[in-house]
C-alpha cells in the first residue's frame, strides 16, 4: 500500500459481504495548511444492516468533522453508504494515524449467518499518515527578496479574492437595479398607453391578455368567467361612466337601465351573457371548452355592436352641430 499517492486507497477489506473502502483525497503526507480528506464506502448485502464507523474517536493528531455524502440501492438490493471525513492536522501533535476499528452489522438482519450472531470485523493495524516535513528556522529577518513586492503579495493573497468579490457583487446589484428599472419604465409606459387607448383598443389589449393565459385548456373555468366578465364591466365603465366593476349582476343591470347614455338595444344581449356566466360563476355548472370560446366571441360582438352605436350617435353630435 502506498500512503503517498493522491486519491490513493489507503483501506480496502471485505467481510461477511460486507466491503468496506477509505481512500484519500489529498497527499497522506500531512500539510499542516490542509485537511486530509478521508472518503468511506461501505457496501452492504440485501439481508444485512451495518452503519458506517465512527472514526472521531480512532484518529490521533486530528480534529475529525463528518459530511455525510448518503446512501443508495444498487440493482442487486445492496446498499451502498458513502460519507466523508476531514480531517484537521493539529500543528503540535507527534503523530497523526486512524487507529484500527470496527464495524458490526444488525445480529436480526443477518438470517444467512449460521450462529444467528453479530457480524463484526476489525482493521488490522493503524493508518499512518507522514508527519510534515520541519521547518525551517526563523532568524527574525525578513526573507523575501524584495520586501515591498513581498508585502504586495501578502496582501493580495489575503485581500485579492474579497475584492473581486466585492466588485463581482456590486456589479451583480447595479445589473439588477438597472434592470428593475427597465421593466419598471417598461410597465409604466405599457400602463400609460393603455390608459391613452379608447375604451374598445383596452378592452381587446385586456381580452388578448386573458386569452394568453390559457385558463379554459387548464379546466379553470370558474376564473376565465370572472375574468372574461371584469373586461366587459370596465370596458362598460369606460364607455359609458357606469361604475360597474363592484356591483352585483342584478345592481349592475339596474343602474345600466337608469343610465341615459346606455344603449337600450344591446342590453338584452348584454344580460344573456352575463347570466350565463353567472351560471359557471356561482352554480358550478360543468361547461366546456367550447362554451367558453362562445362566451368569447358573445363578449366581443357586444363590445363591437356598442361601440358602434356609440360612434354613431357622436357623428350626429358633430352633424347636427
């Protein structure tokens, strides 16, 4: 076995069908600027229960903090377990290894064991790891060859990464305000032309909007009713100074009645869709798609019919004057 390896194994060992595998990610000779990184595989068969060893106890020289990585099933119903361990030097310490130890599966899972007992196996002898390299000694003077350039470099290995991420943060949030700004302008044109449009260009700009969302092909027709109605009422308030958007149906079809600038001939057209979407709204009567593109096309040949009238009677306005 060689310790020295990167990503070498440093542990392999079988029992009971149970394997078991450490290896390590970085040099097994010790860096005191470095933790070793130790990874524990452990496959278990189908029948049998074993837990991962608890090393924190078995490590001499070392801090030991676990990360555990999960578990999965492979194909065969096997377990697989896999956990990491780093491990933290301490600069004092003689030695730095992994004591031996041992790993017991559950005695009640182990039905193929012919003496109904617990499976247990132990590691053979200690993991080594190389002590660092001494150091050197220290005269009190400075060693770099050039100290300003040195101090320089000092600094920028200490500070150069908080900067850059600094920089990279105030970019990222002078980006963000400036696009919040953007779609913020963007809205409020939007919302400025709109409330420029004539009560019929917003009421099909509104329409178009709601199509989009595609609430019918959902199944949620309830909300495309409600919806599809609020168009037709403000497109009403609007035109014709009927606050209709918070009134009931039947408040609605009265102050419609009282309105002398509502157009007596659409009404009726107009309290048929409104009852018949009513009937969705409030009864939960079952409808379908195909009732909902009717119930589209009854609100835009309303809005047109009315809009109609109502240009008409404003040419004769302008005529007769």
């Amino acid at each position: 076995m060689n310790l020295l390896l990167i990503a070498a194994t440093v542990l392999e060992m079988s029992s009971g069908g149970i394997d078991l595998k450490i290896e390590s990610e970085r040099p097994t000779q010790i860096d005191l600027g470095q933790d070793v990184i130790l990874q524990v595989t452990m496959k278990t068969p189908k029948d049998v229960r074993a837990s991962l060893p608890d090393i924190r106890d078995r490590v001499r020289g070392f801090s030991a903090k676990e990360i555990p990585r999960g578990s999965k099933k492979e194909a065969d119903g096997s377990t697989v377990d896999e956990v990491q361990w780093w491990l933290t030097p301490d600069p004092c310490a003689e030695v730095y290894e992994l004591a031996p130890f041992a790993v017991t599966a559950s005695p009640r899972l182990l039905s193929s064991q012919a003496d109904e007992g617990s499976l247990s196996f132990r590691t053979e002898r200690p993991i080594k790891f190389e002590n660092p390299p001494p150091r050197e000694s220290v005269t009190g003077e400075w060693e770099g060859s050039n100290p300003t350039k040195d101090k320089w470099k000092l600094w920028w290995e200490r500070y150069g990464l908080l900067v850059f991420a600094f920089l990279g943060a105030a970019i990222l949030v002078v980006a963000a305000l400036v696009s919040a700004m953007w779609f913020l302008l963007r809205y409020l044109a939007q919302r400025v032309r709109e409330y420029l449009m004539s009560p019929i260009e917003r009421a099909w700009v509104e329409l178009d909007r709601l199509l989009k969302k595609g609430l019918p092909e959902q199944g949620r027709y309830k909300d495309f009713y409600v919806e599809l109605t609020m168009v037709v009422r403000r497109y009403i308030q609007r035109q014709h100074g009927v606050v209709a958007p918070h009134l009931t149906t039947e408040e609605f079809f009265e102050k419609t009645r009282k309105s002398p600038s509502f157009p007596k001939s659409t009404l009726d057209e107009l309290i048929d869709f409104f009852r018949r979407a009513d009937v969705v709204k409030f009864a939960r009567i079952q409808t379908t798609l195909d009732a909902a593109n009717r119930a589209i096309e009854s609100a835009r040949s309303y809005i047109v019919k009315d809009n109609e009238i109502v240009q008409d009677r404003a040419a004769k306005a302008r005529k007769s004057k």
